[in-house]
C-alpha cells in the first residue's frame, strides 16, 4: 500500500505559501492581526507569524539543539536562539511581536511543558499560549477521521481524531535524531553529515534507514490500537524523506497521507493557537 501524497487543497496552499515567505519581507503587514508561533523543535526553531487571514507573512529558523527528546536541556540557548529570531521578525515586519503560542510534545511532565513558554517569555514575549504538538498540527490538518503523526527529532506524537474531536494523545521516543544516528553509523560520519547526506542523497539513505522508519511505525502501531482503520497524516521534518511515508504505509498496511513541507505543518498550527 503505497503512501499517498497531498498535493493540492487549501493545507497544501498553507503550507507553500510558509514556504514561499519563508525569511522574505513580506510586502505589507497590519501589525494589529498578527499571531506568532514559536516551534523550539530538537533540531531547529522556527517562528511563525500569521496575518488576519491565518496565511504566513514571516516564517524564519534557526539551528537550535538547546532540546532533547522535547524536554529543553539548555535553557539559554533555547532563549537566546528565540530572542534572535523575534528580533529579526520584528526588524522585518517594523512591529513589536508581544506575545506568542509555543508547544510541547505530548505525554512529557508538566514542568517540562512548561519551560517552553519560560524560554518564550525570557527572550521577551510577555505572554506565551501552550499546546501540545499534535494539537497544534491538527490545527493545520483539519482532520476529521484520522491520525495526526507529529514525528519530530526527538519523539513520535499521534493524537487519534474522530469527527474532529481529540480522543488519544500519545508520545514514545524515537525521531528524526534517531534516524541520523543510524545513518551515521552506517556510513562512519558525524550526524550533521548524516543529515545532510540524508536530504541530498535519498534513494541511497532510505534502505539504510528501513528498519528505523519500521520502529517509528511500530510506536504508532501501539499508540493507535483500536484505530487501526484510520488512516495516518504525516506531519513534521524527520521523515520528510522520499519513500518514508510508503514504509510506514506498507508495514503498517494501512492509508499513510503526506504533504510538502511537513516540517512547516505544526509551527503554522503553533501560530493559529495563539491568543
């Protein structure tokens, strides 16, 4: 069963429009209407601000590694790394950005959830809105019946929808990271370069990463038991590699949906969820 690609309809507009704007001024902003998102992510930040319409004027990130698993481990760094990105959002669109929505992943203690938003509120925003990372793509996605797949760097969320309603949330380790450090150690690099090998060679990095790609769909096999006949919608950067979602759909046998620039679906959803 082969994965199918989403290619057109108003989320795949979403998100080339995000990809379009992406650290390009835009070319006029009402400052009164616009929300900001705030993604710390494993691997990388990314900050979102959406007009009054929920379309992208700014999207921008920035190399990050202040988190681990979701959890921060680097507290200043996650700050500054914000701090830099707002400033430059603010230069840009001639406004001061206030206030913010960030996210966390699913299942992790409270505390740790919260640190997202004292890293927000450190690198100046006044307030920071929190919500989970599979809510937050499921604010993107739209999904009615379905299973939102939210596989960052360092965790796998889903979050099982039926008639729009939210009703299982779950998060187990294993991402995006894992898959580098596999690919690393195949090929005796470091994981930077097992990233970059990763993006600019994936006819030859997907074999190597099969069994990886077959655990991530083992965890959402568990975490979806008794929704098996739902199908999945891939969000997230980690498996934004040709032939991923057709793994999981073939190992799991069941309908797998994806989209261009995945990686933009949760930091745009992040942004629709602030106040």
């Amino acid at each position: 069963m082969p994965a199918v690609a989403n290619t057109s309809g108003s989320v795949v507009e979403l998100l080339r429009a995000g990809a379009r704007c992406a650290a390009r001024p835009p070319a006029e902003v009402s400052a009164d209407t616009l929300r900001v998102g705030v993604d710390l992510g494993t691997a990388s930040c990314v900050l979102v601000v959406l007009d009054g319409d929920d379309q992208p004027v700014w999207v921008d990130s920035y190399p990050s590694g202040a988190l681990r698993d979701g959890v921060v481990v680097d507290f200043a760094r996650a700050a500054e790394t914000v701090r830099r990105l707002k400033g430059r959002a603010e230069g840009v669109l001639g406004t001061a950005l206030t206030s913010t929505a960030t996210a966390y992943p699913p299942c992790i203690p409270e505390k740790d959830a919260k640190a997202c938003t004292y890293v927000c509120e450190a690198a100046g925003f006044e307030d920071a809105v929190l919500v989970d990372e599979v809510t937050a793509a499921q604010r993107t996605l739209e999904v009615s019946d379905g299973v939102v797949v939210d596989v960052g760097g360092g965790s796998t969320g889903t979050g099982v929808f039926r008639g729009g309603e939210l009703v299982a949330l779950d998060d187990r380790a294993g991402g995006g990271h894992h898959l580098d450090l596999m690919l690393a150690g195949a090929l005796a690099v470091s994981v930077e370069d097992a990233e970059a090998y990763k993006r600019e060679n994936p006819e030859k990095a997907l074999p190597i990463l099969v069994p990886g790609l077959q655990r991530i769909a083992e965890s959402v096999r568990a975490m979806t038991a008794g929704a098996e006949e739902l199908p999945l919608y891939l969000a997230g950067g980690a498996l934004m590699i040709a032939g991923a979602g057709d793994v999981l759909a073939k190992y799991l046998e069941r309908p797998v949906m994806t989209y261009p620039h995945a990686l933009l679906i949760t930091p745009l959803g992040i942004a629709r969820s602030a106040a």
